[in-house]
C-alpha cells in the first residue's frame, strides 16, 4: 500500500484541539486491517536490515504500533508510560509541554546495556515526548537504532530537538 493509499486513512480534523490546528486521527487507519497492516509492516521494514533487541512504543498508540513490529523484528516489546503507571522500580524523565511538563516512566530492567533499540510512536510533532523517550532508553544504556513514526508533522520541526538520531516517518503533513 502507497503513503498516499495509507494517508487517505488518515482523517484531518480541523480546530482541534484549539483553533488553527489540523488534528491527524489515525483511528480509520487502525480501523482498516490491510490499512494497520500496511503500516506496521512499513515501518518494520525500515529497520529490518538492523540486529534490533528491542521496540519501545510510546504510551499509547505507540502500543498499538510498536508491539506488532517488534514481532515482525522478532524483537521484545517494551512500554513507556506516563508516570504512575507502572508497578515496578522505573526510571522516570520529565519534560517540557508547551503548556507546562509531563513525566515518562520505564522499568528499570526492561532493556540493558549495548541493547540495540527502536522507538515508535504514532505522531512526531515538536520531538519533546520523543526526545524524553531517547533519553529514558539511553539513560539505561541502550543505543538507539532509530525511531519510527506513522506520522510526521514537519511544520512542528520535531527532528531538531532528536539530533542526529535516524528518524522514519511513513506519512508526512
């Protein structure tokens, strides 16, 4: 399926959630099996040629990407939340919001040193979640192949705040 086959399941809704922004609802994609299977094979190909240990998928819809792409990787699947959602010892980083900060949570033990990860995550718009993702990965030692994204929104100029990291984005508005 084509980027522009899987961006006609993408819906524009425009003015939320405040005036003069374009929400891109991802729900019809998900909502279309060949559509969600498209993507998550898109994006796993794009890492294929990498020895990937494990695929961090951003809460939440990170989840619903990243879990079938680290079965296609033949990698281990591993969450980060938003604080106080998890029920063992985490590493936690806090970030910047537009409107204030938030607060990112992994299980210690969830990867280890020299590990060989991809980040996923539905949208990159301005790179702070993400970023904070990279950080929580790297803080434990692990090395960031890359990140992968459905989504990217390049006016929000998300990559400058990632650095040099390797970012694949299958649709871009």
């Amino acid at each position: 399926m084509s980027s522009k086959s899987l961006a006609d399941h993408i819906r524009a809704i425009p003015d939320y959630p405040k005036p003069g922004v374009t929400f891109r609802d991802i729900t019809p994609l998900l909502g279309n099996g060949p559509a969600l299977a498209a993507a998550v094979d898109q994006m796993a190909e794009r890492f294929a040629a990498e020895r990937v240990d494990r695929v961090i998928g951003i809460e939440a819809r990170g989840f619903i990407l990243g879990a079938p792409v680290a079965v296609s990787l033949g990698a281990g699947f591993v969450p980060v939340r938003k604080a106080g959602k998890l029920p063992w010892a985490v590493v936690r980083e806090e970030y910047q919001l537009e409107y204030g900060t938030d607060k990112l949570e992994i299980h210690r033990d969830a990867i280890h040193p020299d590990e060989r990860v991809v980040v996923i995550d539905d949208v990159l718009a301005t790179g702070g979640t993400a970023a904070a993702t990279c950080r929580l990965v790297e803080t434990l030692g692990a090395t960031i192949v890359g990140l992968g994204m459905l989504i990217e929104l390049k006016a929000l100029n998300g990559r400058s705040v990632l650095g040099q990291r390797r970012i694949e984005s299958l649709l871009e508005f």
